[in-house]
C-alpha cells in the first residue's frame, strides 16, 4: 500500500496544518517521534529533497529510503535510490510485495501524491500546538469529498483517512512573561510613584490563543479564587468589598482602607450615626484597619463631614455631610460595566454579538472621566473590545468532535448548534503592576471571553493583552528573578470548564467556573503596592 503519514499542528485558517518552519520540524515532540519510528519502520519510505535536508541528509535506519527529485542524479550513501516522478513511486510500489510505501514529506510531495490519487491510506498525527511561526503546511483535504462508510472516513474510494492524537501541550504563556519582565528589568524608566519606586516600560501587547488553555502562569502558583471572585463581582455591578471579604478574598482591603483614610483626611471628621437623630450623633477619628474590615462585615455605615467652617450643623445632613458605607470604593468597575448613567454595557455588547456580531462598536468602557475623582482609584483596566471570525467547517467539526456531536456536513452541524462563530478580546490597561497584577488580569479576561462566548454560542480565540505603562516595583524585582530561573515550559496550561447550562451572564456563579489540569512550581510571596 502507498501510505501518506504526517504530523499536524492545530489547523490555521487558509493555510492548512502546520508541519514545518525554516527548513526543519515545526516542533520537538518525542511521542510523535516514536510513533512515526514504530510505524514505518521495516517499511519503505519516500521523501522530497527539502525533507531529505530537514532530516540531515542521512537515512532513516531500518527503513529502505528514496528521495524524490528531479534534480538529483547520484543517490547519496545508505539510501536506496532517487525517483523522478510519482509514476516512479507507483512502480516502486508495484514491484514491492511485503513492504508499505510510506511518504513521509515535505508539503510538495504531500500534494503530489493526493492529487494524483494513488493514496491507499493517510496517517495524520493531530499535535495539540501551535505554530504561529510555521512556513509549511499540509493543505487541508476536501472534507466536503470523505465519505463515510463502516470501515471509517475515505478521502475516495480506495483512500481511507486514519487520524491519531498525540497531545503536546503548548504553553507560551510563562514565556512571555518572562520576556516582559526582562524587558522591564533591563530597559525600565526609574520613576517615583505614590506607591513606590517602580522601573517602568510604555506600550507593550501580548497574544494568547485561549484555545491552547487558560493563560495562567505555572512559573508561581496563582490566587486563582480571588480572580473568580473579583469577577463575580465586577459582573454583580457591585462596589462594595464586602462581597469580596466574605468570600476571604482580600485583593481590595488596602485600597478600600486606603480610600477610607482618604476621606477622613479630606473631610476632616468622621460623625457617627448609630441610627441616633442628627444632633445627637457625635464625631470620632480613623479607625484602624482591622476595625476598618469588621466594620465592613457589619455592613456599618457613617456620614463624613463636609464643611467644619459651616458654624452649624445642618438639619439636613445632604447639605453637608455624605453618607459613607465601610468598604465602599466609590463608582469602579462594577458601576462602570452594568450601570454607566443607566447602561447597562455587559448586557448590551452581549445582545450586538448576537444580533451583529461583526458590529465594530463592541466596546466596554471604565474610564467615566466625570467620576474618576470620586472612585478609590481610577480603573488600570479601562476598556475591552470584542471581536468575532467565522469558523470554517473544520474548525467546527472538531468543536463537534470534543463535545461529542457526531455530525459532519453543515446541516448536520447546525442542526446541533454547533458554534458558527469563534470570540476574541482585547482588553487596555493604562497602568499595570507587572509582578503581581498582570497574571490576574490575563486570567481574569480570558475567563470573561469564555462566559461571554458561551452565551452567543460561539468558540473562544485570542486573548490580546494591551498595557500603556506596565511597571515592576523594585521590592519585587529579587522575587521576580527568582521567578525567572524556573522553567516555563515544565507544565501544561490548565483547562477552564464552565457549567454549559448557563447561558445568560448575571445567571454565573463561583461554582460554574472551574480550573481544571493547574500546576504550577510555589507561590512567590509579593508586597501589594497600594501607598498605604
């Protein structure tokens, strides 16, 4: 039989599967290795001049090798001889007995043989990778042309497809971490901040294909309850770190106490109410920040004084007193997101990606520029974009096949709602705190795109990380070095598994989200820079 076997990495649109980028492999993957070895060995194999080259111009042993080419005349030591044409091949084949024909590359030769349709058998390795990189493809076969029969999918009559799945993981993640760090390190503006001294670099984007896992670091173990939380939160429209603190999620105490003080300080004094009338209320001073915190677990509330020069104190407390709930953080995110002057914007962008998915205004804005005074600190994270593709009929059929939908043709497939569509996010950050929130932020997003996704029915693509001043403390940078002496490849992404049964946005809870597949090398203890 002639046997056509190559390994593929995931599927890029109008190109094909990736096999290979600058003369040679497109990856390292031992498994794949093996099974190719075990395969065609005591077989015959044929190959073009460019995989002669890739594989260092030497014989694969225990094989009997031939290369293809029109070029070549005099057939190089250990290898069995040079054919000219395909009709070379099928004559090799016709004069071999016992033994397979295996071709085994480059693209050219792939092409050839199919067109020619001499083909008896493909063997495709689906690699999990992907090869941003890649320069060589292996040309997607005519789904459209396989027919099914009991013996499994043919390409025609005579050629059956067999695929197989050894799963190389592919976390770039780690690593482009690691380049922004050293990028700070090494090319950093020192500058003086509220906060501390920071090395500080502007303008930088990263990408991150959701498909491949959560981007989440490996390199330190990641808070990932708290960005679960915080989210839940921000959807909740809420502004208040109660929610937060109930759930042991402490990420906003210090801004919160910090605005606290803020306020005092402002306002001079703080009246206590009580529920007692006005005028018999009576002033004190901050609080510590452990009072702070079961203040904002008793839900306590006061009013801060807004005039001390006023000679009186009002009988209408609006005039000169605002009324202040412990742990409120002034209109942030959650306002901004669900309840900009009465729009509701989560909502919004969800009803245009499904109504209008190509719509260019699917835009989520933070930055109210008439309430930035008024909140505990203006949002790092200030807009997000979405933006959506057409799926091809491949593409879709492998969503088909990892969620157990057995339909092929397009009828088929929207018969199961098989997502059409696939959703990417840009979000922008003006100021980002590289050592501790930036891996938050990446999480916190992707998770956001595969909730939004799920209830457009539509498949989750690229993550794209836009930050303006992306900044490293210097009490971080030793840690931070430490942390760049692990290796970012050593473990594989995580998976994110929401429950498919939510399908509206504010129907999400805690426990429909789920990280599934985390491991990571230790924590990395960090100081929250908040100007305390």
């Amino acid at each position: 039989m002639i046997k056509i076997i190559v390994a593929v990495g995931n599927y890029v649109p109008e190109k094909g599967f990736p096999i290979g980028k600058n003369g040679g492999m497109a990856w390292d993957f031992p498994e794949d290795l093996k099974w190719f070895r075990k395969t065609t060995e005591h077989n015959i194999v044929v190959m073009g001049r460019n995989t002669y080259k890739a594989i260092g111009e030497k014989p694969l042993p225990n094989r009997d090798n031939y290369i293809v080419s029109n070029s070549m005349t005099e057939t190089p030591e250990g290898f069995s001889g040079i054919l000219h044409s395909i009709d070379d091949i099928v004559k090799l084949h016709e004069n071999t007995v016992f033994y397979d024909v295996y071709v085994i590359g480059g693209a050219e030769l792939y092409k050839s043989v199919i067109d020619a349709d001499i083909v008896d058998e493909v063997l495709i390795d689906f690699i999990d990778v992907e090869v941003p990189d890649a320069d060589t493809f292996f040309q997607p076969l005519d789904l459209n042309k396989w027919k099914m029969d009991e013996d499994g999918i043919r390409l025609s009559d005579k050629c059956t497809v067999n695929t197989f799945k050894h799963v190389k993981f592919f976390n770039d993640v780690d690593e482009q971490y690691f380049n922004l760090v050293q990028d700070i390190i090494k090319n950093g503006e020192t500058k003086e901040t509220r906060a501390g001294i920071t090395r500080s670099v502007f303008g930088r984007q990263l990408r991150f294909n959701l498909k491949n896992g959560l981007p989440l670091l490996t390199t330190k173990k990641v808070y990932t309850n708290g960005i679960i939380h915080e989210l839940i939160w921000f959807l909740k429209g809420d502004t208040n770190i109660k929610y937060l603190v109930d759930n042991n999620v402490h990420i906003w105490d210090d801004d919160a106490y910090r605005y606290y003080l803020e306020l005092v300080e402002k306002n001079n004094e703080v009246l206590k109410c009580d529920d007692a009338p006005l005028l018999n209320a009576h002033y004190f001073g901050p609080i510590t920040k452990e009072e702070f915190l079961k203040a904002v677990i008793e839900e306590k509330d006061c009013w801060l004084y807004l005039d001390r020069l006023a000679g009186y104190i009002s009988y209408y407390p609006n005039n000169y007193y605002i009324h202040y709930k412990f742990g409120d953080l002034g209109p942030v995110y959650g306002e901004q997101w669900r309840n900009w002057y009465g729009v509701d914007q989560i909502k919004k962008v969800i009803e245009i990606l499904r109504t209008n998915p190509d719509d260019r205004r699917m835009v989520v804005s933070a930055w109210n520029v008439k309430e930035l005074d008024k909140m505990a600190l203006p949002p790092c994270h200030y807009s997000f974009q979405f933006y959506t593709k057409k799926m091809d009929i491949l593409e879709r059929r492998n969503w088909a096949d990892e969620h157990n939908f057995d339909c092929w043709d397009e009828k088929s497939l929207d018969k199961n709602n098989v997502p059409s569509r696939k959703l990417s996010c840009m979000f922008h950050i003006r100021s980002n705190d590289v050592g501790c929130g930036t891996s938050f932020n990446w999480v916190s997003y992707a998770i956001l795109t595969h909730m939004v996704a799920q209830c457009c029915n539509m498949e989750v693509d690229e993550l794209i990380y836009d930050v303006g001043d992306a900044h490293i403390y210097e009490n971080h940078i030793e840690q931070l070095h430490e942390q760049l002496k692990r290796n970012p490849h050593k473990y594989a992404l995580p998976k994110l598994e929401l429950n498919p049964n939510v399908k509206e946005i504010d129907d999400f809870r805690p426990y429909d989200i789920k990280i599934v597949g985390y491991k990571s090398y230790p924590a990395i203890k960090l100081p929250l820079n908040v100007g305390l």
